[in-house]
C-alpha cells in the first residue's frame, strides 16, 4: 500500500485527499464484507432463510448505507484503477484528473443505484 | 533484503495482483447490483438469477478469492499504521481475516447457486 501523500501544495493537497478516501473506502468496505457475506451465506439454509436475513435491508437506515457502499466502492475502483497507472503505467505526476473522474462516476453509479432502488418502492 | 522487507514487497505486489483481477470483477458487480436492484432485494430475485448457474458462481468464487488475497493486505497495513499493532500482530489478524472472507464468501456462493 502507498505511503500517504506529503501535504504541501494544491496538487499534493489533492492526492492527499485521495489517499485518506482510498483508505477509509477499503476500511469501510472490508468491514463490510464479512456482514454481506454473513448474511448471504443464509441462502445455504434456503430461501425463507434468506428472506428473513434480507428483511434487514428494508431499513431505510439499510438503504442509505446500501447506496452509500455503492458510491465507496466506486470511489475505491476508480482511485484504485488511479493507483495502478501511476504504479504501472507510463504515466507521471499525481493523475488529478483520475481523481476528478472517480468522484463524477462514484456520484453517477451512486445516482443510478438510488434511482432503481426507489423506482421499486 | 531483510526478511520483513520481503514480506513487505510481497504484500504489495500480491495487493497490486489482485487488485488489478478485482477491478474487472468490481465493475462487472456495480453494473449487476445497478440492474438488479430494480426488482429489489428479496431471495426469489436472487435465485432467479443464480439458482443453477454455473458462470454465475465461477465468477463469484473467483471474486471472493480475490477479496480473500487483497482485502486482507490492506486491513493488515491500516492496523499497522492506525491502530500501532505490531508486524506479526497485523499479519496474524489478515490471516484471520481472510479465513473469514473465504468461509462466508464460498458459503454464500455456494448457497445461491
């Protein structure tokens, strides 16, 4: 894992930000991960099992967490994708533009999700 | 190179590995949860989807192998740098973690399919 951006200057500024978002991403998805997991691996016991574990996500609270690991998630993809070209790429510089785009794409899958979430309701 | 220097370069470069496998996987699950939301989440949606299809849990068991490798590394890092744990306490907890990661994640798998 990289080592944290130094904070000076408007561009380093930024990819700061973009680390501090990577990490708390990653950090919040992976605590996530084993909840998903718990509550899937309920379909082993069938689907009025399943059922009874999914009634749990429609908590509103749920919901808003749901949409929120979807925009994380993205947020981690494409920082990530950022991460790798810098690493392996031939690629220079801090990539700012990487940044920008992980926050309009978090924001349009964030969009999209909510969007079919609530035209179900 | 001190041995820890090699576990270190090692974990980074099993990180990058994976993380490269599950940018693939990550976008192919956002376009999937994107689409299947619409019909909401209930056990019957899901089935349909799943239920005796096998390219459905090729990919998924994959995924979560390649959690199981990446998820872990990162965890082991943070507890490190954030919580002060000691090298071997954090290498002992992404053990852990990906034993978890594999149990509950094949479990779910295999459950759906």
């Amino acid at each position: 894992m990289r080592a944290a951006p130094r904070r000076s200057g408007r561009a380093q500024s930024i990819a700061y930000w973009a680390f501090v978002v990577h990490r708390v991403s990653g950090l919040v998805l992976a605590l996530f991960l084993p909840i998903h997991f718990l509550l899937l691996s309920q379909a082993i016991r069938g689907e009025a099992a399943l059922d009874n574990a999914l009634a749990l996500t429609e908590l509103p609270l749920v919901k808003f967490a749901e949409w929120g690991l979807v925009v994380l998630l993205t947020l981690h993809l494409v920082g990530g994708i950022r991460l790798i070209l810098i690493e392996f790429g031939p690629w220079r510089g801090q990539r700012s533009g990487w940044i920008t785009a992980s926050v309009f794409v978090a924001a349009g899958t964030g969009f999209l999700f909510l969007y079919n979430m609530l035209v179900t309701v | 190179m001190s041995s820890q220097g090699i576990a270190q370069a090692k974990a980074w470069y099993w990180q990058r590995i994976s993380a490269m496998v599950l940018a693939l996987f990550v976008i192919v699950h956002l376009v999937i949860m994107i689409i299947a939301i619409r019909d909401g989440l209930t056990a019957a949606e899901i089935f349909s989807r799943t239920k005796g299809n096998l390219a459905f849990g090729i990919f998924y068991a994959l995924f979560v192998l390649a959690c199981a490798v990446h998820v872990p590394i990162g965890i082991a890092k943070i507890s490190e740098e954030w919580l002060g744990l000691s090298a071997a306490a954090s290498s002992l907890l992404a053990k852990a973690l990906a034993l978890i990661i594999v149990v509950l994640g094949l479990t779910a798998v295999w459950g759906v399919i």
